[in-house]
C-alpha cells in the first residue's frame, strides 16, 4: 500500500520510521518531509497546511491511507476533506480536533463532564485579563486559547511577567489570532506527565507514559520551547494512577465528545499534573506530541498501520496493541538561540555514527540535504533517542550519542530524564 505523512518534523521522521518497516508499505510519501525522512520517504514540497494543494496531491496520486501528524492541518479539517473525497485518512476530524484548536473549548469541556483540571476564566479584553490576575495574583498561568506552536503559555511567578504575558498575546499579537483570546488558569504543582492514547471514540489504548521537558535551559529555566527532549516511561506514573487516570480523566473524555457528536478517532493527547489532589488535565493535543512520540512510538510493536487502520475503521477492540517493556530518551540538538532568534545553514557531522550505537536512533527536525550531506534548518534540529533495559540506561545511551554529533551553536539540555 501507499501512505501519506503531512508533516515534516521529528515527530514525522518517527511515524515514517515506523511505517516504513509494517509489510503492509511499499511507499511513502511525505509532505513536507525533511532531510532525514529524505531517505525513507519521497518528500513533496507541500506544506502541511495547504489543504488544497494536499487534496490535489491525494486526487493525482491516490495513496490507501493518509497519516496527518501535525495540529494546524487536524484543526484546518484536513481529515474532513480526504473523507469527502473517499481517502481514507488517520487523525481526528475537526469537531474533535478543537480540544487543542481552542483551549477555552477544551475548559468548558472538561468542566461540563466533570473531568479534573485547574480552575480558569477566559477572556478577550486585556485590560479585564490584567484587573483578574491583579485580583488573583501570582504564580498564575496565562495561555493563548489557539494554536501556538507549543509556545503560547507561560507560567507566570509574578504578577508583572503575567501582565507581560497578556499584553504580549493579546496586544503585540505575538501568536497572531491565537492570542486574540486568552485563557487564565490556576497554578497547579507536582510532576508532569503525558499519556497518548490510541482511540476509535470508543475502545481507548494508553501508550507508556512520557515526561516533556519544555524549557530551553537546564533545570527548566529559560523560554518555553517546542519541547526540549522527553522520556518514557515516567518515575512517577504508577499502575493504580494509570486505573484512576482512566477512570476519572481518559474514559469521560472520550464518552463525552461522542456523545457531544465530536468523535475522537486518532491519538488523543493528555497532559496531565499529578497534583496533591490527584492528576489533572493541563492540556489536550489532538494528535503525537512532539518530542513525546520521539520516545513512546519506537516502544511500539504491534503493525502501526494496523493499528492506524483498525482506528478508521472502529475496531481498536479487535487487535493486541503491544509496548515494548524498554524505557527510553530522546534528547533534542537544537541551534543555539532557540527558541529567539536563530542562524541555519550549518552541517552536521556525526549523524551516522551515532545512528550506528545499538537501540539509538537520530531523527531530524529540522534539518535539510545538501550536496555534502546534511544541514540545520530549524530551531530544533535533530531528536536523539536511545532505548535502554531501564530509564537510566536509556538516558546514558542517549547522552553517549550525542557526544558523536556537532554543528556550529549546537544547543542541548544535559538533564532530560533526570529529574
């Protein structure tokens, strides 16, 4: 069969990884694709939120199955207009996708279904956001209600970085429409952990947990990023907060939007704070996390096709979804800058070297071919990840390979998975 991937990051590299070994594949497409899926995938020049010219593509060429790993397309509907045109396509479709397209959507949701999460109000006058958290105080967290590229919140200690906060979304228009409506939450504490679920809307397959690390910096100081590495499994997630996770978070999310008539079939994301009053909802993503799927996806043992294809047809409940008992770390090169402002065009050396180690594997993110080889052209570029019989030596694994990789102003986190 032939497959589409709409993407072209390191989550993408990961799933056309993974399709390229299901027997079922013979071909794969990727759009945009990168200089690492280069070699796996024959890469279209589309970007992943052109919807026209994708369709176009999808009408000329007809692949069996479309997978749609990014949030902008899921959220533009991308799903919806393959369906119409009788192409079987992987994700959720928009009326599902808003749990991430909108968070004050996803708040009201979770409100009106009785699902843990931290209290919030919304709002589309800056002057009305700034007099709330002046009544709230601080630490307090501000998050622009669209989509944002996972850079759109900040946890705010003081008042004053969360008044910068709102003007910055709202005023600057620093996330663009995204930031016309902000939402304002309480600050929860404890440890984060995220857990992506397979789903038809019906039958719900956890993947092993997964902990982000999104700050630039060591000790998560510094900006938000688009995730700076992550690990699987999490220290903290045990089996009996797995069973109350399903019962009080994971089951009523999915029951509630098909009953709501927005039926959730793909990878629905839960971002989850175990606070001291039990694990809460954060955030939902309506697709793979990224660098999540970086460390989760290669656990994977069952066909991902399979699996892909049992959730368009409504029949997760009729296969075994197997994980691999492993544990392992994935940690991102980025340039240096990241996620400010950034110079691209340098070469990699190393990649091959490091992708040589036994259970490591580089994906690239932002990365593009060259005449010589391989050049950064992106703020994250490269996700290494390794497996390990256990978290330590994943994390070990991981950290030895990159040692085999530079590039001019590569920037890492040398504490992924510690804490």
């Amino acid at each position: 069969m032939k497959v589409l991937v709409v993407g072209g990051g390191g989550r993408e590299h990961t799933i056309v990884k993974k399709i390229s070994v299901s027997p079922n594949v013979d071909h794969i497409w990727c759009a945009p694709g990168n200089g690492g899926i280069a070699s796996l995938a024959e890469c279209v020049d589309i970007k992943a939120t052109d919807l026209p010219a994708i369709t176009a593509f999808c009408l000329e060429h007809r692949p069996d199955l479309v997978m749609v790993a990014p949030d902008d397309p899921l959220v533009l509907g991308l799903v919806d207009a393959l369906e119409e045109l009788g192409i079987r396509a992987f994700g959720p479709r928009a009326n599902a996708a808003i749990v991430e397209g909108s968070k004050s959507f996803a708040k009201k949701f979770m409100q009106e279904n009785n699902i843990p999460t931290a209290s919030y109000a919304v709002f589309t006058d800056a002057d009305a956001a700034i007099a709330y958290v002046k009544e709230q105080g601080a630490p307090i967290v501000i998050k622009a209600d669209g989509l944002a590229l996972g850079k759109g919140v900040t946890v705010a200690m003081t008042e004053a970085d969360a008044i910068d906060a709102i003007k910055n979304a709202m005023c600057d228009g620093a996330f663009g429409d995204a930031g016309s409506r902000v939402v304002i939450e309480e600050f929860l504490t404890g440890p984060e952990v995220s857990v992506l679920c397979f789903t038809d809307g019906e039958t719900i397959v956890p993947m092993p947990s997964a902990q982000d690390h999104k700050r630039a910096f060591d000790h998560d100081e510094g900006p938000n990023t688009g995730g700076m590495g992550a690990f699987s499994p999490s220290r903290y997630y045990t089996a009996d907060l797995a069973k109350e996770c399903m019962e009080t978070i994971f089951r009523p999310t999915v029951d509630g939007l098909t009953k709501a008539g927005r039926r959730f079939q793909g990878v629905l994301y839960f971002g989850l704070m175990l606070t001291p009053n039990g694990p809460k909802v954060i955030e939902y993503n309506a697709r793979f996390g990224d660098p999540e799927t970086q460390a989760v996806l290669p656990l994977l043992e069952t066909d991902f096709v399979t699996v892909m294809e049992a959730i368009i047809d409504r029949k997760l409940a009729d296969i075994e979804v197997k994980f691999s008992d492993n544990a392992a770390c994935c940690v991102v090169l980025a340039s240096g800058g990241y996620p400010g402002k950034y110079t691209t065009g340098y070469e990699i050396s190393g990649i091959a070297d490091a992708d040589a180690l036994d259970g490591v594997t580089v994906y690239h993110a932002g990365t593009k071919k060259t005449e010589s080889g391989v050049a950064t052209a992106g703020g994250r570029v490269l996700g290494v990840t390794a497996r390990g019989e256990d978290l330590d030596a994943a994390i070990k694994n991981a950290y030895a390979a990159t040692e085999l990789i530079s590039f001019t102003d590569l920037h890492k986190r040398t504490d992924i998975g510690i804490k």
